[in-house]
C-alpha cells in the first residue's frame, strides 16, 4: 500500500443490482441483452440480478409476446439496515436525475 490506498484494488459506489434496476425503471421494456451491455455485465449475471430483485419483492415482470416487461415496487424501503428509511423510489429519483 501506499499513501494509504490500496493499488490494484478497484470499487464502485454502486451495485450491480442498483445499475440493473436504474436500467428497468428508465425502460421497463428494456431487454437482458441491452441491461447487460449497458451495465458491463453478462447476460446470465443480469438474469441472477432480476431473479434476486424479483424474489425480494423490489422488481416484478409481465410477458407481453416475446418481451418481458418489468414493473418496479417503487414502495419498497432499501434492504440494509444501514440504509433503513429510503424508498426505491426515493434511491431512484436521485440516481435519474
């Protein structure tokens, strides 16, 4: 280390999760294909993602012919602890604008 930082070690301020529901809240017809590319993830990591927002109740889908189109719980309060209070939808206005 030095200087304090530790070198070759990389971090982002948000989640994965948090950049794939950004992407459906801002297109909720938005493909796994177009999510992963805009999130610089694989198309089965995108696929993991939704299926965890979906079993935690943050993200729902509806088959509408051969696209899946997504509805988020805007409602639902963020999962930490540490973050109790926000909504999604009060995470989501802020990373929108």
């Amino acid at each position: 280390m030095e200087n304090g930082t530790a070198t070759g070690r990389q971090w982002t301020f948000l989640t994965n999760h948090a950049r794939v529901l950004v992407q459906i809240a801002r297109d909720p017809g938005i493909r796994v294909r177009d999510i992963a590319d805009l999130c610089l993830l694989t198309e089965r990591a995108v696929q993991r993602i939704i299926s965890d927002l979906e079993q935690a109740g943050y993200l729902s889908h509806e088959r509408r012919g051969r696209t899946n189109h997504y509805s988020v719980t805007a409602s639902k309060q963020l999962r930490h602890p540490a973050d109790a209070g926000p909504t999604v939808a009060e995470l989501l206005a802020t990373l929108l604008r």
